[in-house]
C-alpha cells in the first residue's frame, strides 16, 4: 500500500472520488494562548492499493504526538477496500480520505507531529508545530 499524500487542512470532504478541500497543506498554528482547542483539524490522504491489497482489511492508526512524545490524540480503525467491478485488471485502486478531528485540544506550543501507519508501519509524519504569538512591543 502507498500512501501518495497526507496534508493538513482546515476542512476537506470527499465526494465522488474528489477531495474538496479549504486551508490545506500547512504545518504551523499562530494561538494568543495555550491550551489551543481547535474546532476543526481535518488529515486530508490517498492510498494508493495494488490489486493484492483490495478486497482485505489493513489496520491504520493516526497518531497525533505532542513534542514531549505523549500520545494526544490515538485512532485505530481498519481500511477495507472493494475492487469496482469495472476497473481494469493491475489497476491500482485509489482511496481518497479526508479525516476529520472536531475540538483537538493542544495543551502546550510546540513541535507535534501527526503519523500515519498502516499494518504496523509509518508511511508519512506530518510535522504541526503550535506557535506562541508575542504581543507587538509597545511604543
């Protein structure tokens, strides 16, 4: 299985095999103060799966780490693809998913890192860094 993007956006959808996305591809968040809750965080990725790989489950986790290594946020769940009945032999199938976060709660500025592993191995870690605003220096 490949794993042809991952990003960050602010929000993403998928419909009709299509990624619509907002605010996508950053790595840094500017906040006055921390804790930082952030009402919306969406992981916007397509696999890529050869025609071995469809028909089958694969455990995937997304792992959201804090700079101290703590586990913040921790999804398991599996991908199971179907082959359409239509697409043509030793044609990789191509899996779309925009995975929303809704209120991600960030208790301190730093280096985090959001990783994405599938049947126990990392394939992408995504850098997301929660940065501290100073205040504009008084005249």
């Amino acid at each position: 299985m490949e794993l042809d993007f991952a990003f960050l956006s602010d929000s993403a959808e998928v419909a009709n095999g299509k990624l619509y996305v907002l605010g996508g591809a950053f790595d840094t968040i500017w906040t006055k103060e921390t804790p930082l809750i952030l009402p919306r965080i969406t992981l916007v990725m397509r696999f890529l799966l050869t025609p071995a790989e469809v028909g089958r489950a694969h455990n995937m986790e997304i792992v959201v780490l804090g700079e101290d290594g703590k586990r913040i946020i921790n999804l398991a769940t599996n991908l199971s693809v179907e082959r359409p009945p239509t697409m043509a032999a030793g044609t990789k199938q191509s899996v779309p998913i925009a995975l929303n976060f809704f209120n991600a709660r960030f208790e301190k500025a730093g280096s985090h890192s959001v990783e994405i592993l599938v049947n126990g191995t990392s394939l992408k870690s995504i850098p997301l860094r929660i940065m501290l605003q100073t205040p504009a220096p008084a005249n």
